[in-house]
C-alpha cells in the first residue's frame, strides 16, 4: 500500500509524488494489462520484452558504475 503525506495542504504535489511512485512500480503497465485478456502467447512475447528490458537497464548500469 503507497502512502503520500500532504504537506502544507499542497494536494497537487501529493498527486504528482503519487503518480511518479505508482509509474516506478509498474501499476500503471499492469492495469493497462488487465484491461483484456492476454493470450498465452502474447504472454510468451511480453515476458521476453520484459526480459531484454531488464538485461539492457542491468548492462547500462553497470556500464555506468550505478550497481
């Protein structure tokens, strides 16, 4: 559960810390997913993508000394 305190009744950069906290953990890709029914082959590819998504982001970091 993702939790954003309201400072100095600031509600629109709450929204924004909301927003950039639930992007960087994907909820917005999964429910974008749901909306239809995957087939199981379109799952096969979409776990592939993923895969090389997460090799590339690892290769560049370590390419930049972030790891």
């Amino acid at each position: 559960m993702v939790t954003v305190e309201v400072r100095n009744n600031d509600v629109n950069q709450a929204l924004r810390r909301l927003k950039k906290t639930l992007n960087r953990e994907g909820v917005f890709r999964e429910m974008k997913m749901r909306r239809h029914c995957e087939k199981p082959y379109e799952k096969r590819q979409r776990k592939a993508r993923e895969a090389v998504r997460r090799s590339r982001k690892n290769r560049s970091r370590l390419l930049s000394g972030k790891l």
